[in-house]
C-alpha cells in the first residue's frame, strides 16, 4: 500500500484530472461551444443534465463494483475521462455531443467514487484524515488550471474547439500522477476506536444519514445551476466579457483552500453546524451572483459558491462514513448518487426556466431555496441526533 502524501497527491491529480477539466472545464467554454454549434441555452442545459445522468449512472455501478476490480475501474475512468475531453474538440451536432457528456459523467463519477474511497483507506489505515482535504482541493485547482489555460488560449485567439484539445492534453499529463493511486491496494477494513462506544445507536444514525444524503442531492441540485452557466451570465454582459474567465477561476481559487478551513471549523463547532453554515453561504452566493448588478458582486458570488460546495463534499462524506459501518466506496457512492441526481434536474430545469424568463434571475432562487431547504434538513437532523447523545454533535472521524 502506498502512503498517505502520496496517495492525497495522486487522488488530488486524478479529481483535477476527472472532476476539475473532465466535468467543469464545460462551463467556461460553454459560451464557445454554443457560438461555434450554434446551441441554444436549453440545449446546453441537456447536454449539461446529460453529464450528470452519466455522474449518476457512474455512481450507481460503482457503489456495485467488486473489490477486486476497483483499480481496474480506477484506471478505466482516467482513460475514459481524457478521450472524451479530446472528443469535444470534434464534435459539433447536440447528441454526439451528449453521449460524450454522458461517458464523461460517468468516467468522472468512478474517479470520485473509487479515487475517494481509495483515498479514504489509506489515510485511514494510515491515520492521517486531515489530508483529506488535499484530495478536495484537486477540484478547485483543476477549475482554476482550465480557467487560466482558456484565458492564455483565448487571448491567442484560439478557437473553443482548440481549447478542448489543449485540456484533453493536460489531462494526459495529469494522468501519469493520477495513475499513482492504482497502486493503493484493496480497502482497509476502519479501526475501531474508543469513540465508537459513544455512538449514538444504530437507527439513530440510519435517520441521519438518509437526512444527509436528501440534503446532499440538494447541494446537487443548488449548486449546478451557478456552477453551470455563471460565465454564461457575465458573457451577457458585454461591459463585463473581459472577466469571465476570472470570474470562473475566482471559483476555483476559492475551493482549493476552502475544505482545510471547513474542516477546522468542523473540528471547532462540528461537522453538521459547518455544513449547515456552508449551505447558507452558498444560498447567499447563488442568488448575487444572478442578481448582482455589480461585477464585484457576481465576483463574491463565484467565491463563495467555490468556498463552499467542495467543502460540503468534503464533510458531507467523511460525515456520511462516520454513521455507518459500510465500506468506504459503497457509502461514497451512494452520497454520490443522491448528488447526481440533483445534478441532473438543475441544469435541465435551469437552462428551462432561464429561456423563458429571459434571465437567471429566477432559476437561481429556485437553487438558492432548495440550499436554504438542505441546510434546514440538516438542522433538525442534527438535533435529533444529538438527542440521542446527551447534546454533542457526532464529530468527524
């Protein structure tokens, strides 16, 4: 089994490599693509829903997966994700396009799921969670790297077909560190620790974790929205054009350290009154980042909804394997599939409401109340788990 640094390092490059570029990098190229193919919003908004029924799709075959076969799962994912990047440098008609999308989700899911739970066990077997939050911030640097590489390449006026190609690349590169993780070995079974006599009893946790998983495919369906179309919206803005791929990067910035500052904040006040806070912040960036007259506003809204969502994730997770005894891919995948679903109502029903509005102004207060509903969820859940303790919040494990 390989260590603890190097098994965050790689699970770092492989979300970059899956989730960062393979999922995200459609977003600020969003505007090209329907430029160059001439899709309307609500096409864009499918093929987006499109990529996340194959994150669904994804989720649910890995939580399915053989133990013995996750590697190969693993490596069959970072190939997967890397063709189909390259792929959307050639493709131009709406359902090639979305079966592309769709193989990506997927790809992207296995690489969440197996890369996470993978992740998991090391560190676990190696009692070092606080670099779980390394793994996370593979998502915003990937986001943050594509950002940076669209603005050089379209400051060279290079076509959004190009761009595609140039990502495809650097996932290749990513690649050869991701694949490191491979070599992580067969899960660990969690040691058991004197902090397992204080669990709350089994049914209570089984209440806790169906709340938390509803709630999860909330954060699916609140986030995906913004984190779809926002440089669609500053491109709207022709005074503001020249900033949209800040604007995206700002989301990717944000992220990289936003898990290790959740997760001290967990650590102080406790996992569910940090995730309950996180989804008000996120509410709250949702509706300025739609509604925000000012580009600094649009700019604060990109910031707190990469401040955030990853960190959910992130303590959404390691939350969901404190309740249960299941093994790390079957919980991972689970949570994941909940998310996914969310995933795939918001883009289909923001693009919707979006064209015949005429502005996102009403697709994002949707989002921002099923986030305000989430982190009411997730209140009443963790009062009623800490009932069941004599008053303390179930901590990270």
């Amino acid at each position: 089994m390989i260590g603890a640094p190097r098994a965050a390092l790689a699970g770092m490059a492989a979300l970059a490599l899956g989730m960062g570029i393979g999922r995200f990098a459609y977003t600020p190229l969003l505007p090209a693509l329907m430029q160059e193919t001439g899709l309307s919003l609500q096409v864009a908004g499918y093929l987006a829903s499109a990529n996340f029924a194959g994150y669904l799709i994804g989720a649910l075959a890995s939580m399915r997966l053989p133990r013995a076969r996750r590697r190969t799962a693993f490596v069959t994912a970072i190939a997967l994700s890397v063709l189909t990047t390259l792929s959307m440098a050639v493709l131009t008609q709406p359902w090639p396009l979305a079966l592309s999308r769709l193989l990506s989700g997927a790809a992207s899911a296995f690489i969440m799921v197996q890369g996470s739970a993978m992740v998991l066990d090391v560190l676990t077997a190696h009692r070092r969670p606080q670099l779980f939050a390394a793994l996370y911030a593979g998502v915003g640097a990937g986001i943050a790297l594509t950002a940076l590489a669209i603005e050089i390449l379209s400051r060279a006026g290079v076509p959004g077909a190009t761009a595609w190609a140039a990502l495809g690349a650097l996932s290749a590169l990513l690649a050869i560190p991701a694949l490191g993780l491979s070599d992580a070995g067969l899960p660990v079974t969690r040691p058991t620790d004197s902090a397992s006599a204080s669990q709350p009893p089994a049914a209570a946790r089984a209440k806790a974790l169906r709340a938390l998983t509803l709630a999860y495919g909330g954060l699916g369906f609140g986030y995906v929205i913004t984190a779809t179309f926002i440089v669609v919206m500053v491109r709207s803005r022709a005074d503001w054009r020249a900033w949209e791929m800040m604007v995206w990067c700002l989301v990717g910035l944000a992220a990289v350290p936003s898990n290790w500052l959740w997760q001290r904040a967990a650590r102080r006040f406790g996992p569910w009154r940090a995730m309950i806070a996180a989804y008000l912040l996120e509410a709250f960036g949702v509706a300025v980042a739609a509604a925000g007259q000012h580009l600094v506003l649009v700019m604060l809204g990109a910031a707190l909804l990469g401040g955030t969502f990853m960190a959910i994730t992130a303590l959404g997770l390691t939350t969901a394997r404190s309740l249960t005894d299941t093994d790390s891919a079957r919980v991972v995948g689970r949570m994941t599939a909940a998310f996914g679903l969310g995933q795939i109502l918001g883009p289909a029903a923001g693009g919707w409401l979006a064209e015949h509005s005429g502005s996102f102004i009403a697709p994002s207060a949707l989002a921002g109340a099923v986030l305000v509903a989430s982190a009411l969820l997730l209140a009443v859940a963790a009062r009623r788990l800490a009932d069941q303790t004599g008053g303390a919040i179930v901590g990270l494990r």
